[in-house]
C-alpha cells in the first residue's frame, strides 16, 4: 500500500518518461490481478492528469497492444481501466470500445471514451442504449452531449420533455444534474426550463 501511494504521488507531480510508461502497460497485464489494477490505475491517472502527453505515449506501439490485450482481462474493473485509456479515433481501439458497449460492466467507460472521439459509427448504438436504460445516466447523457448532431441533442432531450408533468422542483434537479455534463447544450436548457415556467 505504501509503495502504490508513493507511486501515485509520482504520477501526480511529473510526467514519467516512455520506458517506465511501457513498464505499467506490460503490468496490466501481469498475472495477478490487483498488479494489474494498480497499474491500470495509475497509467489512467497519468493519462487524466497529463493530458498534453497522453496522445503522444498511447502512440506508443507497445503501450496500445498491451492496453488493447488488458481489454480482454477477466475482472471488469481492470477492463474498465484499460478501455478508458482507448482512443476512439484509432480504428482498433473505436472497435474495442464498442465491443465494451455491449457490456453492462464496461459500457459506461465506453460510451464516454467514443464520446469524446465523437465516433460516427457509435452514434446510433449510443442512441438507442437510451432506450434500455432506466432515465438518463450522466455518462450516456455527456457522450451523446460530445457529437454536433441535432439527433444526439434530441435524443437527449427526450427524456426531459417527458417529464413535463413532474412538479417544477423535480424537474430542475434533474435539469441540474445534466447540465452539469451537457455544457456543450447549457444554453438549450436554459430556453427549456424557462419556456416549462412559462406553462
């Protein structure tokens, strides 16, 4: 415990150089699964915080096979960490995130990794998983939110103008808490909820 608190506060303070980025890579895939889950976790909280080199190093021929094989690992939480890391504007990696789409476990973290690549052909896939789901998670509602489409917009919307008939307090907690992800659509919103006080 105390070496993978020191190792975090490293990831945290400086960016770590390619050789020991390749080492956690290959540690995601090592036989005992919690090495694997340290090192998924601390190369994603590399990628998160570092953000101006994570496109350079998941470049890294080495680092994407052995990120794309942890993908594939057997306990869903390790999955999870390894598809965050994917680049959904790399064809390989856009197929593996929508591989994990089909998962309930991973689908989260893949819906929001094509998100931000704004993958076309995720598109209708992300749509219609707002019909199997109960509301509108915050994670479906940010993905659709990334893509410029009036369909994404009106997709996400669909839910809210549903929910007319609730009293105006329920309805504007539910508008909070997407507006806090939609910031791509505030200003819609905005007209929403005034247009709503106006019935």
């Amino acid at each position: 415990l105390f070496l993978s608190v020191k190792a975090e506060d490293h990831v945290r303070s400086r960016k770590i150089d390619i050789e020991a980025l390749r080492a956690l890579a290959e540690l995601m895939n090592d036989p005992n699964p919690q090495v694997r889950y340290l090192a998924g976790y601390l190369l994603l909280t590399h990628a998160m915080i570092h953000e101006d080199w994570r496109e350079e190093w998941l470049r890294d021929p080495e680092i994407r096979a052995e990120v794309l094989l942890a993908t594939r690992d057997e306990a869903p939480e390790n999955r999870r960490l390894a598809i965050g890391m994917l680049d959904g504007t790399v064809p390989a990696h856009a197929q593996a995130l929508l591989e994990a789409l089909e998962d309930p476990r991973t689908q989260s973290a893949a819906a929001i990794g094509l998100g931000h690549a704004k993958a076309p052909s995720a598109l209708p896939k992300l749509i219609k998983l707002t019909e199997s789901q109960d509301g509108m998670p915050w994670w479906l509602a940010y993905a659709l939110s990334r893509y410029p489409d009036p369909i994404a917009l009106e997709a996400v919307l669909a839910p809210l103008l549903a929910e007319r008939a609730l009293p105006a307090d329920s309805r504007d907690r539910r508008l909070k808490g997407l507006d806090r992800w939609l910031v791509n659509y505030r200003e819609t919103f905005r007209n929403i909820d005034t247009a709503w006080e106006g019935d």
